[in-house]
C-alpha cells in the first residue's frame, strides 16, 4: 500500500506553478526527503524536460524509499528517477551535481544544525546558477506569520525541542554562507512560502 499524505495533494498545485518558473531549463533535480514520493511523481509529470531524483533517509529499515519506490513504479514515468538514500547528515551526498535542488516541509522537521548540513550540501551539489526551491511555513523576520503557525511551531517543539519553524533571515542569511542567492519569496496557501535561492557563479 502506497503512504498517502492529503497535504501533498493539496500543495501540489500551487508548488508546481512556481516551479514552472525557475526550473526551465533541462536537467536533474535532487528532491530532499521526498516523504511519501507524491511530490516527485506529480511534478515529474507535469515537467517532463526534468531528470526527477527523489531522496530520503533510509531508516525504519527503509520504509520511506519502500513508498517513494510505489509511487513511482505504478506511475512509470521516464524522467523519474529511483530514490536514492541521501541523509543531510552524511559528507558524502549520492549525487556529484544537479542543476536544481528542492525540498518540502523539511526544514522545520530538522534541527537548525542539520539545515545548515543542508544549505552546505546543495551549495556543493548544485551548478553555477542553478536554482534551490524550499517549501513550508517560515517566520518572516523573526515573527509568525498567523496564529496557524505559531501553533504548529509550539507543536512541534513539544514534540522535540530542536524542530520549529526557521525564520526567512536566518534562512538568507545561511544560504549566502553556502554561495546560495536568494532570488524569490512567494506567498503560498496556507501560510506557507517557497523561497528559491540561485548558486553563485564563483564561491
């Protein structure tokens, strides 16, 4: 039986119209932690000119990549690639380069430490130019953004003091330290954003 997650049905839409934007041109994109894969599977469709790599931990013996693997089985898509173990946390990543970078709802999920392990690891991945998409609920400047999020962030830090919602400077500020431009901020549903950030051609 394939994980289902309503929020990824839901957010799928409004994700895929601005990746439209930025990720034109062919190439490879590295989904970090891919979750259930519904995400790669409805975006791979939808741009076929992209090389979908979706990612995720492998642990619970693999149960994560087990779902990713459903979805794209019974989808069958050329351009969607198998899922990979990728784990922020290790130095070697499974990939050499990518021309795009994404990940969902991951950052608040991590600890700031393994958000830095992040940015550092797609600043290394990621070509000159090429373009990172991070999607989910950000502070903007260091407040909530709706009362929505700040009872989501205290969930989450009940949960595990290390999770919580980032806030949008401190997530600009760590990617100019890894060579990476912010270059866009759009308002989503749901009081999310999706903030994309460009490789720096030197750096």
């Amino acid at each position: 039986m394939k994980p289902y997650s309503e929020a990824c049905q839901r957010n799928r839409g409004p994700i895929l119209e601005v990746l439209r934007q930025y990720f034109t041109a062919p190439g490879t994109v590295l989904e970090i932690g891919a979750g259930t894969g519904q995400h790669a599977v409805h975006f791979a469709a939808h741009l076929p000119h992209l090389q979908w790599l979706p990612s995720d931990r492998s642990v619970d013996d693999g149960e994560n990549l087990r779902g990713i693997r459903a979805w794209a089985e019974e989808a069958r898509l050329p351009n969607l690639l198998d899922p990979v173990a990728l784990d922020v946390r290790e130095p070697r990543w499974p990939v050499d380069q990518v021309q795009y970078a994404y990940s969902a709802n991951t950052a608040h999920i991590m600890s700031w430490p393994e958000v830095e392990l992040m940015f550092t690891g797609i600043g290394k991945v990621l070509q000159a130019q090429g373009v990172f998409c991070l999607y989910g609920p950000v502070n903007r400047e260091g407040r909530y953004t709706s009362e929505s999020n700040r009872e989501f962030d205290r969930m989450l830090k009940a949960r595990d003091p290390l999770m919580g919602l980032r806030d949008d400077q401190a997530l600009i500020a760590l990617g100019e330290r890894c060579s990476l431009t912010l270059a866009a901020d759009h308002a989503m549903p749901a009081n999310n954003r999706l903030l994309v950030w460009r490789r720096d051609a030197a750096g």
